[in-house]
C-alpha cells in the first residue's frame, strides 16, 4: 500500500516514516527535490508528533522545498 493511497480516505493510518518507528502518524511532511522535481511534484513522508521536525528537518539541511500538515491533508505543490 503507498502513502498516497494511505493518506485518501476517512480513518487514513499509516506508521511515521523515520527509521524503526512504528508510532502513528499525525503529520504528514510534503517535500520535492527541486533539482529534479517540478513544483507540481509533491513527495509525501508520513511522521508521528516526535519525528515531525527532526524528518522536515533533514529536507531542509539538503535545501528542499517542505510543507508539513496534518496526516491526511494533501499540497499541490510545495515551494
């Protein structure tokens, strides 16, 4: 099952994306390489409250556009 298809849906769950956690998410973090990704491409990592900053975090050390909302919300397109 992929994070898209997880994140659709009323009752949407899915485990945080950080290595080795099996916590819940309540975050979902929206990221693209803007080196090789056009704006309107939107990657998903799915975080529980703990990860949240320390995953969005790491995508910006590296420079890459982030949005982050509640698990379950979707972006267009993140700058």
């Amino acid at each position: 099952m992929s994070l898209l298809s997880m994140l659709e849906g009323e009752g949407a769950t899915a485990t945080c994306s950080s290595t080795g956690c099996t916590a819940p998410a309540q975050h979902a973090i929206h990221w693209r390489n803007p080196r090789i990704h056009a704006d309107d491409r939107v990657k998903t990592w799915a975080a529980c409250a703990e990860h949240r900053d320390t995953l969005s975090g790491w995508l910006r050390s590296r420079a890459f556009p982030v949005a982050v909302t509640g698990f379950g919300e979707t972006v267009e397109r993140v700058r």
